[in-house]
C-alpha cells in the first residue's frame, strides 16, 4: 500500500512539474518571438515586460509592448501598449502554423512626428515593407518563406490615443484619438501568413487611421493660425493657408 501511495505521489509531482514547464515554455515562447520577429520585421526595438498564456485555454495578456522610433525621431516610441489580450489555439504553438483566435488591443499609444519631409511612422511603414519584399525574394519561386506561419481570426484596436508633433508648423503639438480598427480573417488560408505579412497589413489600418486623424488636425491647426494672423491684423494669411494646404495634401499621400 505504501508503495502504491508513493508511486501516486511521484506521478502527481510529475505532472504537476510538467504542467508548470509546459506554461513557462508557453510564455517565454511568445514574448521571446514577439521581441525577436517584431525587431527583425520592423527594423527598430521591440520589447514585451511579459506574457502570461493559459495552457488550457490559450488566453493571456501580452504586458508592456514597446515599438521602438526610427533613427532620428525625437521620441522614445512609436507605438506602446500596456497590456493586450489575446485567445489561441495553445496545440498551435508548436505546429508549423500558430492559430489565434483574437487579439484585442486597448488604449494604445502612438507617437507622431511629422514634416514636410516625412514622418516617423511611414519610415517604419517603409522598414516592414522592405523586410516583408526581403522575405518574399529570398524564397525560391514555388516554394513557401521559411518559419512558423499565423492565423488571426479576429484583431480589434480601440481606445487609442496619437501624441502628435507637426514640425511642419512651428513644432505644435495635440493628442488625437486615433479611429477603431477590426480586422477579421488574416491568414484564413491553408497557408497562413507569414509575421512580416501580417505586421504589414495591421500597421497599413494603423497608418491609415493616424494619417485620418492628424490630416483634421492639420486643418484645425491651420484655420486657427490663420484666424489668429487675422485678428492681429498680419498679411500673412495666404502664407499659412498655403502652408495648409502643402501640409495637408502631404498626410494625403499614401
């Protein structure tokens, strides 16, 4: 009998310590790739506090995800996040194809840094772009790009808020909200899609919503120069309207 009961004792141990590998491995698993692919895919520091993902059930947080500035942005980020949640298919991670169910992220921080000449976020843009093109030509033809493929069912962005700084007129600076994104069926497909991929496609909806936002800005900031050089009784009014205008039609640009 007691060496029955000892035997049970042992098994319990055991597979309490497997459980337990099985949730740290699961958790250093997704914050050391989203800080190794995430750097790899957009060029600049990716970092992640931590990651706590249920083995049973698959859904966790991601804490304190950090999106590095391009070189010569004042700066620190360009995207922060405190904490987001997510729902996958915890089998998926470690088959060649990584299901997630949903990733919900709230309140999200963007910094925005722009001028005549370019902004911050359209050269991290240009740094995904170039990474996923590099992927897609070192892949000999007829064959699939190297590494673990995604699949997200689901991806909502609310809450957010974009710290804008418009160089382009005196350094003003404002705080935006940045528009809701949803985004459903990302590498649906037998196939997945690559991380490069599917970076590239939420940072598209990400741009397109900030550019959305900081262009009525613009205007705003604009009219209230203008305004402004009126009542003060300046002539420089047609100077600041143009300058708008060039500013304006800048953010249009895609």
């Amino acid at each position: 009998m007691k060496t029955t009961l000892r035997i049970i004792v042992a098994l319990v141990l055991l597979a309490t310590l497997a459980f337990a590998t099985v949730i740290f491995m699961l958790d250093s698993i997704v914050k050391t790739g989203v800080e190794k692919i995430g750097t790899k895919v957009t060029q600049v520091e990716v970092k992640l506090d931590g990651a706590r993902i249920s083995a049973f059930s698959g859904q966790g947080t991601l804490n304190g995800l950090f999106v590095g500035n391009p070189a010569g942005y004042q700066s620190p980020s360009a995207i922060k996040v405190g904490a987001l949640s997510m729902a996958l298919q915890p089998s998926s991670v470690f088959s060649d194809k990584v299901v997630i169910r949903s990733i919900i992220v709230t309140a999200p921080e963007i910094s925005f840094e722009g001028s005549l000449t370019g902004n911050n976020l359209s050269k991290l843009l240009a740094g995904i772009q170039s990474s996923s093109d590099a992927e897609k030509s070192g892949t000999p033809p007829g064959q699939k790009p190297p590494g673990k493929k995604l699949q997200v069912d689901e991806l909502t962005v609310s809450g957010g808020k974009i710290n804008v700084t418009l160089t382009g007129l005196g350094a003003r600076s404002a705080t935006v909200p940045l528009p809701e994104i949803h985004l459903q069926n990302l590498g649906a497909g037998p196939d997945g899609i690559t991380p490069a991929e599917l970076t590239q496609a939420v940072f598209k909806q990400v741009m397109a919503g900030t550019l959305k936002a900081v262009a009525s800005e613009v205007t705003g900031l604009g009219r209230g120069v203008a305004d402004s050089a009126k009542e003060a009784g300046r002539n420089a009014s047609g100077a600041v309207e143009k300058t708008t205008k060039s500013i304006s039609d800048l953010f249009k640009k895609k």
